[in-house]
C-alpha cells in the first residue's frame, strides 16, 4: 500500500466514523441586519468611540471608531472612502 491509498483509506474511514460536518454546528453569533437604505443615503453618518476592538470595513486593520447611524467599524481616515451613497 502506497502512501496515496493510505491517506484515501484513512480519510474514508475518518469520515466513516464521524461523518461530515453539519452546518448548524457554526460557533458565534449571527450578524446583525442593517437597514440598508438609512446606511446609503449619504447624510448624518458621525464617527463615534465604541468600546471594543473591531476589524475596520474599509482596511484590514482593528479600531475603535465606528459610523454611529450603521454601526460599521471604521477609521476616521476610512469613513471618508467608504461608500455611503
């Protein structure tokens, strides 16, 4: 037995016995929905301090900061390029 049909024959018998992975089983919590139509409408959307540490929707970076009508995290130098029209 070569080492291919090893690693086919131990995947087949892993599945076998564990079978293949639900999709209810996903860990954490859903998003929340967004009123999409407030979001794009280009008006009052203010910057404020949240508490916790989120992943910015513009850039690959965490922050603080986040668009008070959406409830997006953003940067202050990214709200401007985010698109809210």
């Amino acid at each position: 037995m070569d080492l291919l049909e090893f690693r086919r024959c131990a995947a087949c018998r892993y599945l076998e016995i564990y079978g293949n992975p639900s999709e209810c089983d996903r860990k954490g919590k859903p998003s929340g929905k967004r009123n999409i139509d407030s979001c794009h409408d280009g008006m009052s959307h203010t910057i404020i301090k949240q508490g916790k540490l989120t992943r910015c929707a513009q850039c690959p970076q965490s922050t603080t900061f986040q668009c008070e009508k959406c409830n997006i995290a953003l940067h202050v130098k990214c709200s401007s390029d985010y698109p809210n029209e």
